[in-house]
C-alpha cells in the first residue's frame, strides 16, 4: 500500500510541475504553439481545466482556471489518500 500512495503522490506532483509550467508559457505569446512539449503540456492539463473553465463565469480576460486547480490539487490528493487509506 505505501509503494500505491508514493507513486500516486508522485503522480500528483508531476502533475502539479507541469501545471506550472503551462501557467508560465501561458505568459510568454513568442512561444511556439506547436512545440511538441507545449502541445503535450496543453494536452495533459486541458482535461483537468476545462471543467473548471465551465464553472467560471465568462468574460474576465484573465484565465483563473489554473489557480483554481492549484488550489483543489491538495485537496484532491488528501481525498484519495483518505480514500486510499480507508480501504487498505
């Protein structure tokens, strides 16, 4: 069980890295869209943003989405720890 909760904090972290690091490209507009790594960036996050996206109200110029999930990230992960640990 201790090996399950280590990669899936692993994979929460990882995650959270590569949020971040979309947020930052997010910043710079000389940046190639079409790199492979800013697409795959785009890709692994989009699914976990666009959600959150819908449950804002429209109109700001300013993207809140990542902050919200920064946000919910620790949450999340104690969830599934609780979880995790609950039924071990």
């Amino acid at each position: 069980m201790y090996i399950l909760i280590s990669v899936i904090d692993r994979l929460f972290d990882i995650f959270y890295y590569i949020l971040l690091a979309r947020v930052l490209i997010s910043w710079f507009p000389n940046i190639d869209r079409t790199h492979p790594i800013v697409i795959f960036l785009y890709r692994t996050t989009e699914p976990v943003l666009q959600p959150v996206r819908r449950i804002l109200p429209p109109g700001s110029m300013i993207d809140f989405s990542p902050l919200i999930v920064f946000l919910l990230l620790p949450i999340v992960k104690r969830f599934v720890f609780q979880l995790l640990l609950l039924f071990a």
